[in-house]
C-alpha cells in the first residue's frame, strides 16, 4: 500500500510540475479572444487545483493581466491603478476586458469603412484622367474612337 500511494503521489507530483510550466509559460494570441483565453487559463489552474495547488485567485488574475497581447497593454496599466488587484475577482477581470474589447472591435471595424470609404473616394476622383484622347480622334462615350477612312465614312476602333 505504502509503495502503490508512493508511485500516485510521484505521478501527480510530475503532473502537477507540467500543469505549472502550462501556467507559466501561457499567453493570449493574435485574435484570440478574452472569453477563450481566460476559459484556457481556468482550465489549467482548475487541473492545478486539483492535482493540490494552492492557488488563490490573485494569482491567476496577475498571471491573466501579465499574459494578455500588446493591444491590451493601455487596459492592463488602468487596471492596475485604479484597481485593488488583491481584491479583484476573475468575473470583474473578464467583464472589463470584455468591454474593452468589445470597444476595441468597434473602432477597429469602423476605421476599416473609414479606409474603404477613402480609398473608393479616391479612385473615384481619378477617373478619367490619364494618356487623354489623343489627336483627330473624336472619342465616344463608351471609349472606342472612330477614325475617318479614305472613303469618307467613319470607322470605329476598339480602345487599343
């Protein structure tokens, strides 16, 4: 019995070690949400828990502030200010970050339109301009160009 409980506290001892360097080395990617990566991150310290880990909530809301992208970074420091870390819950954590994100997502969206919108304007403006029509040619609308032939008549030719 002593042997059997020695080798389930080693495999859980190693376990717990591989759960810990999840934990540490974890990090939000590129276009990953704040819902997905805060469930990947509960996950892992709920196995921790599990497995014996001591682990109080701070922990994992300095771990989520720590490990989020780039783009959060002006959230992360407003946080950190304004806020008491020791007391703030993960659903408090993941409710403000929501929202930044959800802003974060609008404003990203409309500057986008805002772009297409410039770009369409744009090249709507330099239409027409260009090489020009040329000489003796009188141009249609439709941009074919009639020449007049030795016989008198006008013969059109395609845009060339």
């Amino acid at each position: 019995m002593k042997k059997k409980y020695e080798g389930s506290a080693r495999v859980k001892r190693a376990q717990l070690q591989a759960l810990r360097r999840d934990f540490e080395t974890l990090q939000m990617k590129d276009g990953e949400s704040v819902t997905s990566y805060c469930a990947r991150t509960m996950e892992i310290s709920n196995k921790m828990r599990f497995h014996g880990e001591k682990m109080e909530d701070v922990t994992i809301v300095e771990k989520i502030l720590r490990s989020l992208t780039p783009k959060f970074d002006y959230v992360v420091c407003s946080i950190e200010e304004l806020k008491d870390i020791d007391a703030f819950s993960l659903d408090e954590l993941q409710s403000s970050l929501l929202v930044h994100e959800q802003k974060m997502n609008r404003s990203s969206t409309s500057e986008e339109q805002a772009l297409k919108a410039s770009i369409s304007t744009h090249f709507s403006n330099s239409r027409g301009r260009g090489r020009g029509r040329g000489r003796g040619e009188r141009g249609n609308r439709d941009g074919s160009r009639h020449f007049k032939a030795d016989d008198g008549q006008f013969q059109s030719k395609g845009r060339g």
